[in-house]
C-alpha cells in the first residue's frame, strides 16, 4: 500500500489508542519475526489493545484503508506467520491477558487470546484442574488456536482443536463474532470454531476463548528408557497403544538428540541411544498397574535403563529438558542455528518414515537431531546450519522439502503442529488438491479484501 495511506491509517490508530500503538525501532524488530528461519520484515506499526471492542476499531480503520493486519501472540511460531510480508500494523493481544471465568463443574474456563498456557494453569492451580495443551513454549492461547497447536501430551488430551469450545472473533471488517458454545457438543450449523482454529491469523483475530479443562491426575509417574535401534522404540508405543494403555506422553529422542542433551544437561548422564521419555497418569493403583505393563512391553521390544521419577521435581526436570530439546540439538554445533521442520505420518509408517527422513539428513552432510511425539506420529528434525551460509539454508531448505514429500509419500502431512505460515505454503494444493482451492474460496468470502496476514496459508489471485 502506498506511504500516504499507511501514514493515514496510523494516525488515525494513534487517535484511537495513543501510546499503545508503537513505531519505535526496538517494537517494530521484536515484532518483525518469529523463531523461524524467515527473513524479517518489519511491520510499520504495533498496536496494542485491551478490549475486544479495540481491536473491531482497528480492523474497521485497517478495513477502511485496505491496510494489511498481523496478529501477534508471544512470537514463538516457527514458520514465519507473524512476518508482516507486506507491512502493515501487527496487532499485539499480549494486553488481553485476562482469565474471565474457570467453570469448575463444567471443566471449561472463558480467557482472553493474551493468556498464556503457564498462566492459566497457575491460575488453575488451587481448583484441582488443569489445562493440557503444552507445546513446550510459553505461548499465548489465541495463537495456540491460530496454529492449531499441540504438544507433548496430545496422545492422552488432544490438541487444540480438540480443546477449544467457542471462540469470539473479530472479522477483517470489524465485525465480532461467536462461534460455538460452552455446551460440549452441537449439531447447528457449520463448525465455525474449527474454521478459525488453525486459520493462522488469515481470517480474523480472535479475541475470546472457552477451553476445556480436565482434572488433575491423583498420581503421575515419569520415565525413560532406552532402545537399541528406533524402530524397536516406535514398535513398543504402537503396541501399548493397540492393548490400551492410557499414555499421557510418549516422546521419542533419537541418538543424536540424545548426544545433545548430555552436552546441554551435564547432569542427566542417559546413553546415547534411542530413547523415549513416557508419563502415566491416575490412581495410584492404576498407574502401577500401567507402568507394569509397559515395562514389559520395553523387555519384549529389547529395551532397557529404565529411570523412574515419581517426586514432582524430577518429572518437571525431564520434562524441561525435553523442552529445551532446541536448544540441546543446537549444542551439538557450536554456533549453529537449527531449521526446524515438522510433520506427521499415521502411526503404522512411523518407523520407515523416521528411518528414511534420518537418512536424507545423512546423506546432505547435516547433524540433525530428531525428537517425536510418537503416540501420534509427529516428529521434528532440527537441522543444523551455519547462520552466515546461504549455501548451507539453501540445502537445509532442500533437505525439508525432501522430509515433507517424504511424509505425503505415507499418507500424512507436512506438519502435525508447527502450522504453515510462509515457509509450508507451497506444499499444500498437493497435500490438499481441489479442497486447497476451496480454502482460497473461504477466504476471499470472509477477507475480500486480503488484509488478514497476507501471503500466509492460502493465496489470492
């Protein structure tokens, strides 16, 4: 858009909300990125509102003046969704950050999209209830909806798509919307709530969530144990999975992860072989009797080591250090940054798949560290490259789009939960054919005029 008419729509934002939009240097470069490997653009303003009724302002002066909008979370996405490609005004909701209700007897909570996970769980913490979506980043809940997201303990909870009721929106005319309800199941209408979730900021902002919330566990147990090869490892959650048993996590960490996160945990002293990191939820009773089970399971498949950590402490120490996985995989290369790719195989292809994806990586001449969420066939490969290469992005780049059409070649997707954002558009008219074009039909329907986070997801002739 033209220099005159983004100076028009900031100063009519600024007439709005005074020094909560922001064109300092320091909050345009914080706002210009996520923690992908996109190359940052900066916005030309940040606005920060407070009320739903704010952000329906804003969109109707952006609206007005056809002025691209960015909603921003916290920044942590990973395929560059946040990216203002063709400027405009990112809309932070960090100042939205109110728990409005927790439902106890209902197990649902009403939040603005600025909560983050840890929040509301803090908030949670005297109710006996929890929320389960856990990612591994801090991230705020509105753009855990945007991305769809989901984590560590989906094979027991779900994602979030399977944890979000309702949702208020506000539509690219500023128009505010609700969808959904706190009743736990419907049959009116279109499923709007699920049109929005994993819209990555392309249909409108939401500004209003109601969650489903689940008790917390009498007893938790934490383990890890070791595997001589992967495909022993993945053949052990598939049968635990095919006999019942109620896995809250079951991570899979490669030799190599595992190299890394002695080097970035001096204290965990694991070998350095496949591993998975598991947790059982219930009874007291009910989680012997599970742990019992699985152990024989990992006896079966050759695995062995196992470490048990029962005492709260321990368990958040492993499940840290699993979420600081990132930064282990990059202490393996000094100086390194990590081009992080994710996706998604149905269960059974898991092993093959992993096997192959290591040995693409392999043969590109990359250390790249790989980590799972195996009860649900996602994994992630963090390729290691040198900041001041282009040679090296490049063939990095080469290397997952090799992985993606590895992953469509099983019948999965090219990603389980990173979203799309810039860096895995390209990939969907073939993973989606004819119904790809329908999603460009949607939003041509709902944003007319391309003004929500243009350049993402779908493109608009």
């Amino acid at each position: 858009m033209s220099n005159a008419k983004i100076e028009t729509t900031i100063t009519a934002l600024r007439d709005l909300l005074g020094d909560r939009l922001s064109t300092g240097p320091s909050i345009l470069d914080q706002h210009s990125h996520d923690e992908a490997y996109t190359k940052p653009v900066l916005p030309d303003a940040v606005a920060f509102p407070e009320t739903t009724e704010e952000v329906s302002l804003i969109m109707k002066i952006c609206s007005q003046h056809g002025c691209p909008v960015i909603p921003y979370g916290v920044g942590s996405s990973l395929e560059g969704h946040i990216v203002p490609v063709q400027g405009g005004i990112t809309v932070d909701t960090s100042r939205m950050n109110k728990v409005l209700q927790v439902n106890q007897s209902d197990l649902d909570a009403v939040v603005e999209p600025g909560v983050t996970r840890v929040q509301l769980n803090e908030a949670l913490r005297a109710t006996g209830l929890m929320f389960t979506v856990d990612p591994g980043a801090d991230a705020s809940l509105g753009g855990m909806a945007a991305t769809r997201a989901s984590g560590t303990n989906t094979v027991r909870y779900g994602t979030m798509a399977d944890n979000v009721l309702a949702l208020e929106v506000v539509l690219p005319d500023g128009q505010i919307i609700h969808t959904g309800s706190r009743a736990r199941k419907s049959s009116t209408g279109y499923d709007l709530t699920h049109l929005f979730i994993g819209s990555e900021g392309t249909l409108g902002i939401i500004t209003r969530l109601t969650v489903k919330l689940h008790g917390q566990p009498e007893h938790i147990a934490a383990a890890t144990c070791a595997f001589p090869d992967i495909p022993s490892a993945v053949d052990t959650v598939i049968l635990a999975i095919q006999t019942g048993l109620p896995l809250a996590r079951i991570e899979l960490l490669d030799e190599l992860q595992m190299k890394g996160m002695n080097i970035y945990n001096p204290d965990m002293g694991l070998p350095e072989v496949p591993h998975l990191f598991l947790e059982f939820h219930g009874t007291e009773a009910g989680v012997a009797e599970q742990v019992e089970s699985f152990a024989a399971l990992v006896e079966e498949h050759g695995g062995s080591d196992f470490q048990w950590a029962t005492k709260t402490e321990d368990r958040n120490r492993l499940w840290q250090a699993r979420h600081n996985a990132y930064y282990a995989g990059r202490s393996l290369r000094q100086g390194a940054n990590g081009v992080v790719t994710d996706c998604c195989v149905p269960i059974s292809a898991l092993s093959e798949c992993l096997m192959r994806a290591k040995a693409l990586a392999a043969d590109s001449g990359f250390l790249a560290p790989l980590v799972g969420h195996v009860g649900d066939g996602n994994f992630h490969l963090l390729i290691l490259v040198d900041p001041d290469s282009e040679d090296e992005l490049t063939r990095a780049k080469t290397l997952v789009e090799a992985v993606n059409m590895l992953a469509l070649e099983f019948g999965g997707t090219v990603s389980g939960e990173h979203g799309i954002g810039i860096g895995k558009r390209k990939y969907l008219a073939q993973e989606h054919g004819a119904a790809y074009a329908l999603m460009g039909v949607l939003k041509k329907a709902i944003d007319p005029g391309n003004i929500m986070n243009p350049g993402k997801l779908v493109t608009l002739n």
